[in-house]
C-alpha cells in the first residue's frame, strides 16, 4: 500500500511504548526491558488493524533538557519521528500517575501541530480506569485508559480514533525487495552506512558501542529499485554479552542474518581483520547467505594507494580463505566513497543465488571435473557418481548421487564446489553440496 499513514509512539522512557507496538504487531518485535532508554531509535513497523494498514514509529523515551549524550539523542529521534507522522499517540504511565516530564512533552507534542491521542497505560485493572481523569490535566484531549500488557482497556477505541480517515485495504501485487542486512561487531561503522546510504539520519550514530539494538528496517530506492535496508546490533564475543537486553539485540541481528537476503559484511580498515570478523562470516554461510564484504573507514588509511588495497586484499585471503568467493569493496560511511558499489554488488550477489544450472549442462561439468581428477580410491574402493542434480536456490544446493556416502570426502567435495564455482560463477554466496546413496555400495 503506498503512502501509508504514520503514526508516532511517543512519551518518557519505561512507559510501555515498545509493549504497546508489540501488542499492535501481535508479536514481540520491539525490546522490551524495564531499563529506561531501551529502544533508542525510530524502529519503523507495518500494521494492520480492522482492514486498514499504516505504519507505526517505536521511538526511544522523550526526557527534554537531558544532557545525556544518549538520551538527547532519544530526544532528537523522537522530534525527527513526529514531524514525519501524521498522528501521534502520546503514552502516559497510569500506574505512576501524571510525571512533570508528561507536561513537557505535551508542550511539544502541542507545538507540532500534529493531531494527538493521549493513552494511559499500565492500567491492567478495570477498577484502575479513574486513574485518567488526573491526565486532562495535560491539555491534549480525551485520555484512552489501555492495557498494552494484557491488550484490555480502550486499545480498539484508541485505534478506532485514529484510524477514522485512514483507507481501507486494497489489494494489490507484492512487490519483492532485496532486503540487505548490514552486519558486524560493534563500532565498525553500520549505522552510518544506513544514514549515508538513506540520506538522512535515520539511525543515532555514535561513537558509544552498541548505540543500536533493534534490527532497523528502512526501504530505500536506488535506480529505480527499491532495497530494504536493515541496520543490525553489533555482535559482540558471546563472553562479553551481557545477558538480558544486550543478548536479545545480538540475537535480533543474527535472526536479521538469517531473514535476509543479502549480508553485507562490515569490517574496520583501521582494526584489520578480527576473529569476531571470521565469526560473523560463519553466521552468514551458516544461513546460506549471499555476502558482500564492506571494509569501511577507509578514508582513514593514509596511502589509499591500489598497493594498499593489494596488501589489505591480501590480509583477508590469508585470515578468511573462506571467502575467496564473496566481493570485497572499500568504502567510506563519512565520504560516501563507493557506497553505491553496495546496492550493485548486492544485486548481483543475490542474483548468483537465485541462480538455476539446467541438469544437462550441470551433469557434463560435474562429469568432466572427475575425469580431470578422480577421486582417490580408499581400501579399494573408488567413489562412483550417478548423476547430480540442483535441487534449489538461496543458497545453490546440489545432491550427488553416489555409490557410497563414506568415499566422497571433504577436500573432494570442495574441488568440486571450485569446479562450479568455475563454470557458473556463484559469485557472493555459498553453495551446498551433499551426497545420496544409489544401489548398492561398491
């Protein structure tokens, strides 16, 4: 549905919003914790209630004249959240009662110039409804008494009031969208990626590790093709995660990894190649991911010299000889140096994945690979292939039917995937290569 209406969930850290989107969503999308300044950016959802569809702005706790560095950056997404809605929901804490901080932010929702619906959360018991009448003390208008906890009270009224001019649902064709994940550990620069990518700052970037927490999705449109770009939690060394909300962000970007459809692989020209860097690689072959492999900061290196991108070149094919196969690109987030190279070689990586090899022409490769090396027999016994066929894509996936499961061996099974590799490209994503027995074992 284009142009969807948007609306803004506002209010003080630790009054429910995240709670409140979840129970919109159906589904525990947002982080939910009791530390105050948990979600700390606009995390942008789709809903749809009632046949009607708009899109709902978890933002971070309004505190006005925090001079914390977070929470005035929790400030400013909130204002950027609310000049893009085009209704805001402003949440109150009815358990608490009315907080002076409640009057500040109704000031600047009133200066807006936004339509405002007041909600009073946190009111679990009907016996506790009485409590609203305190809150048109905040001039904004008919408080809704609601529950985003158990989903009781004026939720459906609520939504009601603010859904009444919006349009009903038509149908209409889905569009598919490459949808990017932009991966790494903390502070190597994701976020700036994003806004640099989108244009605006949409995602706080700071020099404060694990700034984000949510996984960020933001539609974006480059050469007349629409992305989907999703800004991830840095992931950190599982010894030095903290359990609770630190965990849930990483476990966030690794599920980002796995619904995505291209990862794109951050790494810190400064720092080189890391152990972590090699960790998250794993996670995405794990997935079967198609990758891109983004070395960023790269107008910090002071000789940027076609010699120094050799010799970084070839630090990455001796610490990850893994992915001899994924495309490297040296980007800049600050000076936007080839960050359009991104958009490219994600569309093409994706396209590798989604490729399909006719069985005829996969058959003579595969053939012609084993008679220029046959396998090494073992006690014996000399691997003997059937045929081999691709049974899907995203990533490639072939079986190979054989005579013996034990004969086909791992540094084989890799000639053969080079061999591929050779004749079909495959350029950015994993293949899976597995075997089947047939007949009898010879």
């Amino acid at each position: 549905m284009a142009n969807r209406p948007i609306v803004a969930i506002v209010g003080r850290p630790n009054v429910g919003k995240s709670t409140f989107v979840n129970r919109l969503l159906g589904a525990r999308h947002s982080i939910v914790d009791d530390q105050a300044g948990v979600t700390r950016d606009r995390i942008y959802f789709d809903v749809e209630w009632m046949n009607k569809e708009f899109t709902v702005i978890d933002t971070g706790g309004i505190i006005p004249g925090d001079e914390d560095e977070i929470m005035v950056n929790i400030f400013t997404q909130a204002k950027v959240a609310c000049e893009e809605a085009d209704k805001i929901i402003f949440l109150v804490d009815g358990k608490e009662g009315i907080n002076p901080i409640d009057y500040d932010i109704a000031n600047v929702l009133r200066k807006s110039g936004k339509e405002v619906f007041l909600a009073v959360n946190k009111l679990d018991e009907p016996n506790k409804f009485i409590n609203t009448t305190d809150f048109y003390a905040l001039a904004i208008g008919e408080p809704f008494a609601v529950s985003a906890l158990h989903g009781s009270g004026g939720i459906g009224d609520l939504l009601e009031a603010v859904t009444k001019d919006f349009e009903y649902l038509e149908e209409e064709t889905p569009s598919e969208n490459i949808r990017i994940a932009i991966v790494g550990k903390p502070n190597v620069g994701k976020s700036s990626i994003v806004n640099a990518l989108l244009n605006k700052q949409r995602v706080i970037v700071s020099d404060v590790s694990g700034t984000t927490r949510d996984a960020i999705d933001s539609k974006v449109k480059y050469e007349g093709e629409e992305f989907i770009l999703v800004d991830t939690a840095g992931i950190r060394k599982k010894s030095k995660v903290d359990w609770g909300i630190e965990k849930f962000a990483v476990d966030r970007s690794i599920r980002a990894i796995r619904n995505c459809d291209v990862a794109i692989l951050v790494v810190d020209a400064k720092e080189g190649i890391t152990d972590q860097d090699k960790k998250i690689a794993g996670t995405i072959i794990d997935a079967g991911k198609a990758m891109v492999l983004a070395i960023n900061k790269w107008d910090l290196i002071e000789d940027k010299q076609s010699s120094t991108i050799n010799k970084f070149e070839k630090e990455i094919e001796k610490e990850m000889p893994f992915l001899s196969y994924v495309p490297k690109v040296f980007i800049s987030a600050k000076t936007k140096q080839r960050l359009v190279n991104l958009y490219k070689l994600s569309k093409e990586v994706y396209s590798e994945s989604s490729k399909r090899v006719s069985t005829s022409i996969l058959n003579k490769v595969i053939m012609d690979a084993i008679s220029m090396n046959p396998p090494s027999s073992i006690r014996g016994k000399r691997l003997k292939l059937f045929y081999t066929t691709q049974v899907k894509t995203n990533p490639p996936t072939f079986i190979l039917f054989i005579n013996n499961e034990d004969l086909l061996k791992d540094n084989y099974t890799k000639y053969l995937e080079n061999k591929l590799r050779e004749a079909f490209g495959f350029k950015g994503t994993p293949i899976r290569i597995s075997a089947r027995e047939k007949g009898e074992k010879k």
